[in-house]
C-alpha cells in the first residue's frame, strides 16, 4: 500500500520547471514525418503477430466545439454548424473501415475514450452510431471489462442525453469544470452554473456509471485563493469519483487561443503553488487518495484500489486500470501506440480529410522506438503508475545491468535523493512522499532527449511542473 503523498511548499518551490507530463516517452514533438503509412501498416501487423497480442484500447476524437474556452490547447474547431459534425461523423465511418482490418479480431477492445473538443458537439444519435461501427468492426471485451468513456460540456449536455449514453455503452464520463468564481469563468470564456454541472453528475449516477470525474485547473486568470477553495468546497459536496486538478499551462506561442488571456492576469508563482495547496488539503480533508500527476480519486474507485495493487498504467488517455493495450487512435490529430510506435493522425482538418476521402491511412507522423527508447520508457512507466523503479525486473526484461547502463542517471538521482525525493536502493528506486508530487522532475532524469532549459523569456515546448 502506498503512503500518502505529502505536499511540501518549499520542495515543490525549489524544482518548480518546465518537463513533459509523460503520457508517452519519447514525447510527441519528437514524432517524425518519416513515420508515415507503410511504418503504420508494419507495426500494427506485427502486433497481430505477437505470442500473447495485446488487448486494445480506441480514442475517438471530435474537434468541434461551439466556442473557444481561452486556456484550451487541445486541437478544436469552433462552430456552430451541425453539417460540420455530420461530414466529420462521415468521414469518420470511412476511417474505421479503413483501420479495424489491420487487427485481428480477436483482440479485445476493452477501452473506448471519446475526447476532443467536445463531443458532445455530436448529438447521441450520432455518437451511438460510431459506438455501434467500432463494436461491428473491432470485437468488445465482456462487459464488465469494458470502460468506455466520454468528455462532457455540461452546457450542452440535454435532459435524456446521459440515458442516450449509456444506452450506447458508456460507463464513465468526464466533465469539464476548470473553476466556478464567474470572475474566472468571463476571463477565460467558459461561462457554466453549479446547477448545470451538478444536473449531468446526477444524472450519470442515475444511468449507472461507474465513475464520474470532473476536471478543474489552478493558475487561470484572475483566481485567487478564496475562490477557488469555494470551488472546491462546491465540486467536494458534488462528490465525483475521481479529479484531475490541472496547473494552466500558459503557452500562448503555442496555442493561439491563449493570446486572448492578459499575462498580467495570471497568478504569480507563489499563488499558483498556494492554489495547489489549497487543493492537495481539501481533497485529503475529504477523503480522495492523490493518485499521481494531477488525479485525485475516492478510496474505492478503481484507480485508487489500481494503485494500491500495483495495477495501474498510463497513456494519452492519462490514468488507466487495464493492462497495457496497443491503443488506436481515430479522427483529426488522435496518436496510436501500437506495439513499441507511436504515430499521429494529421492535425489538419482538411489533410485529414483529404486522406480519409482518398482512401489513405491519415498518418502523418510517428515514432518506432529504439531499445533504448523501450527501456527508459519502461522505467519512466513505472515511476508515473507506481512511484518506484523495479531495477532487478528491469535488469531481467532487458538484459541490461543497471547501474552500468544508467551510471549518468544515477548521479543526478543522488542529489534529488539528498532532497528528499527519493531513495535509492540496489533493488528499488522509490519516491518518497514528498516526491510523489514531483515524479515529473524524477522521470526528466531518465529522459535523454532533454536538452537545456530554455532561456527566459523563450517559447517554452513544455508546462511547469507544478
């Protein structure tokens, strides 16, 4: 059984930097255009061909939303126009016809994840109807394996929609949230009442789902302390199953909609680590386990029981209960992992479009991954899922000897070690408590494609730790 993580100020103060989240090693911008549909092929059909294939788990991406929210840096489309939604939904079709034969069939789909956007820009009609493709396509896990998913803006959430859902097959959902102080809300362009939000919460417990999380986001424009402690006070009486307390990574050379947002809004640095704080102490206070990253969940939900047990993963779709799964991503800009690659659709609508129309895989880049790739992705896994690094699995897996092969590693670990971090045995690395809040900075250790920090003042390619 873990120990609970410990938030220490001044810990977190002092490593405090710019690194990956670690949804994939390597990270995305080092996806490669030479990896296009031929690579894409040759993975997936090795993947068939393992001892033991793997079960597999689809994103479905929508990219429409019916208006900007400012902090966003997910890959959207703004509109209106529900003819858009309907030639995407088109198009999307014709994808899945294009990849599910790729795979053989008996492979369990036993994960399912809409995001986005907002998909339900979609209507359920429409949403069902791609439910109903992957099942005929791909073959469904039992049912009481399966953890289909969807992310909700509940301002366009319809009485009934959530019955629709479930009548489809979804069994969990995500709901957007950020914060309720309407000061913050104006600010960033996401105007959306208690009522509403808790309308959505109540009616997926009526349809049964398995979980409900709700997703908030510390260092926005204009929040403070106080504020964002009623709101939390608010989403705890909500009680959703699980939470994901993001920091705002603000990027604007990155993502254009960030521009609309005034540096001098934002919170300083002090005030984004006393908002995480206030959040890290409520959650406790209430009773959710810190999970990693960003997650926090109830005592009984699965990811808690996950991490207790050793059983939890990781991949773009964050936290994960299932065993690893070779993951298929379908639609504008969604990334796949299939065996040891990674590729990415087009992030284009139109290319992607274009591709589908032409009958052509909508790959545009990717990754296949070296030994040492597979390594050092194997252990930075096992710190963001578990906390720890196995070194004698490790050294059996790969035929390496670790101290040898990670002697450079090992010295920079030292010093985190005399911090506190961590402590390092023969057998085991461990995150202390305390460290548990900062594996990112743990895991950039093991990272060999991490060059300098950039200079200040410079685009940043990455968030802040905290």
């Amino acid at each position: 059984m873990h120990q609970a993580a410990i938030f220490d100020p001044e810990l977190v103060r002092r490593y405090d930097r710019p690194g990956p989240r670690y949804t994939s090693y390597p990270t995305a911008p080092l996806f490669d255009a030479d990896f296009g549909e031929p690579e894409f092929l040759e993975q997936a059909r090795r993947s068939n061909q393992e001892l033991i294939p793997r079960p597999l788990s689809l994103y479905v991406h929508v990219p429409y939303c019916h208006s900007p929210c400012f902090y966003c840096g997910c890959n959207r489309v703004i509109t209106r126009d529900p003819v858009k939604g309907r030639r995407y939904l088109e198009r999307l079709l014709c994808e899945i016809e294009l990849v599910a034969p790729l795979f053989d069939r008996d492979r369990p789909v036993v994960q399912l994840h809409f995001g986005g956007g907002t998909p339900n820009f979609l209507v359920p009609e429409q949403l069902a109807s791609i439910v109903e493709k992957l099942g005929a396509r791909f073959s469904f896990g039992e049912v009481s394996e399966r953890e289909f998913s969807i992310e909700l803006d509940p301002r366009h959430v319809d009485r009934g929609d959530i019955a629709a859902y479930a009548q489809a097959g979804f069994n969990r959902a995500s709901i957007g949230v950020q914060d309720f102080d309407p000061d913050v809300q104006r600010a960033v362009n996401r105007v959306q009442s208690v009522e509403e939000t808790a309308a959505v919460i109540d009616d997926c417990r009526q349809a049964r789902f398995r979980s409900v999380n709700v997703d908030l986001i510390y260092g926005l424009p204009r929040q403070t302390c106080s504020g964002f402690e009623r709101t939390l006070d608010t989403v705890v009486d909500l009680r959703p199953d699980r939470l994901a307390v993001y920091g705002y990574a603000h990027l604007p050379g990155l993502f254009k909609a960030q521009r609309q947002i005034r540096a001098e809004d934002l919170p300083d640095a002090e005030t984004r680590l006393r908002l995480l704080g206030t959040a890290v102490d409520r959650l406790t206070a209430a009773g959710y386990c810190y999970i990693g990253m960003d997650h926090f969940a109830l005592p009984e939900d699965d990811l808690a029981l996950a991490l207790s047990r050793g059983g939890l993963h990781r991949n773009f779709m964050g936290y994960t209960t299932h065993a690893e799964c070779d993951l298929v991503g379908l639609g504008v800009s969604a990334i796949s992992r299939i065996g040891d690659s990674y590729s990415q659709s087009r992030r284009d609508l139109p290319e992607w479009e274009n591709a589908v129309d032409a009958g052509r895989l909508p790959v545009w880049r990717g990754l296949a991954l070296t030994f040492d790739d597979a390594l050092r992705a194997d252990v930075i896994a096992q710190l963001m899922c578990r906390g720890d690094i196995d070194i004698e699995a490790v050294e059996r897996r790969f035929g390496i000897e670790f101290e040898a092969y990670f002697a450079e590693v090992l010295s920079r670990l030292r010093s985190l070690a005399e911090d506190g971090l961590l402590v390092m045995h023969r057998s085991r690395i461990t995150a202390t408590p305390r460290g548990r809040f900062l594996l990112r900075i743990i895991a950039m250790c093991f990272d060999r494609y991490l060059g300098p920090a950039p200079a200040p003042g410079s685009a940043q390619r990455f968030s802040q730790a905290i």
